[in-house]
C-alpha cells in the first residue's frame, strides 16, 4: 500500500511538471478587450484592419499583444506592447515577390518544396521600420509542414525543421 502511495505521488509530480508551460503562456484575448492604445496604434498603421485573432503573452517585462488581422484582402499580423508601442508586423506576400537571395537559399535547402504561406516581417523601433526576414511555411517533397525565417540577404535564421541538438541536464 505504501509503495502505491509513493508511486502515485511521483506520478502526479511528473504530470504536473511535464504539462506545465514553457515559456510565456499566451491568452487569447477577445477584440472588445483589446487595451484603447493598441487598437489605436494597430488602426494608425492599418486602418482598414479586421481583426481575426488576438493573443497576449508576457515577454520580458511587458505585456504584447500579437493580433492577427486582414487589410485591403491581405493577411498581417502585428505585436503591439500594451502601451501602443509596435515591436513589429507581417504582411502576406507571393511567392514571386521574394527577393532572389531568399528564393534561392530556401530552394537549396529545401528542393522539391512548395511554398504555402510568405510573410514579410519589419522590424519597429521607434519611428525607424526595417524589413528584418521573411518567414515562410513549406511543405516539403517528404509532406512534413515546417517554417523557415530568411534574412533578406538570404541567411536562414530559423528552420523548424532542423533537428535541434539534445539538451543537456
């Protein structure tokens, strides 16, 4: 009996801790409650913007809202701290439109794959904006699903489809 006991308390202890969450832990935030400050700065840049998804997270120390919406037909998204201050937006692009550098470094890396979605992501800082990467979703010839975020020079800076060296404890 006593040994069921202990057995069932570790049991318990690893559940708790296996399904905690990493990270900052998003909450999905319903467009009414979205804080006045960034409906206005997300209203400013987009104003023709229709809210499909709002999330929040804490990172560091602040609270960012990544909306995602549709302006003039198109796909974006956008983080906006919760003072109205953007981080930064993504617009859907065609694949056509993707600088050669980029095109070239995702078709050496990933022959044969297809290319279902393209944002272009631009950095906010202040009043300055620079286009920092562009992140595309690709089904590869083997059917697997992954994302890959390129430098506009063609630098792969993420690739959810690497393996990623084991953790050490």
């Amino acid at each position: 009996m006593r040994h069921s006991i202990v057995r069932l308390g570790a049991v318990a202890l690893f559940v708790f801790v296996a399904t905690r969450p990493v990270g900052a832990q998003e909450q999905a935030v319903p467009v009414d409650k979205i804080p006045k400050a960034v409906m206005n700065a997300l209203l400013a840049k987009f104003p023709k913007a229709k809210i499909d998804k709002c999330t929040k997270a804490k990172e560091g120390n602040d609270i960012v809202y990544d909306i995602e919406f549709k302006h003039e037909g198109r796909k974006c998204e956008a983080d906006i701290k919760e003072d109205g201050t953007f981080v930064n937006y993504e617009k859907a692009i065609e694949a056509k439109d993707l600088p050669k550098a980029v095109r070239e470094a995702i078709e050496k890396k990933y022959p044969k794959a297809t290319m279902k979605e393209i944002m272009q992501e631009t950095e906010v800082k202040g009043k300055e904006e620079k286009l920092s990467a562009y992140e595309v979703v690709l089904v590869t010839a083997e059917k697997k699903e992954l994302e890959v975020r390129v430098s506009p020079e063609g630098k792969i800076l993420e690739d959810t489809g690497e393996k990623k060296p084991e953790e050490k404890k």
